[in-house]
C-alpha cells in the first residue's frame, strides 16, 4: 500500500499524457485534457493516476514486487494446520467458554 500525498494532483492530471490542469473544479465531473484530447470521468482519470503512482513506487521500492511485498514487512508464518489464529484463538478453551457464561449471564440478569 502506497499513501499518495495529500496535494497529489490525480484529478487534475492526465492519465494519457501526464499534463497537469492548472484548474479543475469539484463540479467538474468529466476530465478534459487540452493536450492530447482525452475525456474520461474525472475519478477514473485520477483512479488511473494513483494506480500508476503505485507501481511506480513498487518498481522502486526494494522487497519483492511481484507481491508487493517490502523489505520492512515483517514476514508472517501461517497458522498450525486445524487452528485458529487471533485473539481469541489465543486463550484457552476453559477461559472462554467461562467469559461466554459470565457474559450470558449477565446479559439475562441485565434484561
């Protein structure tokens, strides 16, 4: 995942020919290039722009980009076969069976 800068221009950029509008309102809903002619809704412009910033920085980035994934990810290991993963999977199966019986009790006392 890629987090695009806030001032990013992907509405105002073309996603054909990289020229950059000087000014494009929010009521403008159709993406018009001046340069090569491109029309195209004004989120599918941008939606394009983001992708390619994506795979730009994927291209750069050191780690594997075939999966997408960076040399800071911490690789995770796959859960024993039969079990669950997560918190609750982390507690014994006394102690939850024990919180499911407090919690339904209380629940009937409560109502």
């Amino acid at each position: 995942m890629h987090v695009a800068d806030r001032w990013y221009p992907s509405s105002k950029t073309c996603s054909r020919c990289q020229t950059v509008k000087p000014k494009l309102s929010l009521s403008e809903r159709t993406f018009h290039c001046d340069a090569c002619g491109l029309v195209l809704d004004r989120d599918v412009n941008a939606a394009r722009n983001l992708a390619a910033l994506a795979r730009h920085v994927d291209l750069e980035s050191p780690g594997d980009a075939k999966t997408g994934r960076g040399a800071c990810v911490r690789p995770v290991s796959p859960a024993p076969a039969g079990r669950a993963t997560g918190v609750e999977a982390s507690r014994p199966p006394a102690a939850n069976a024990a919180r499911q019986r407090a919690t339904a009790n209380h629940e009937l006392t409560n109502a």
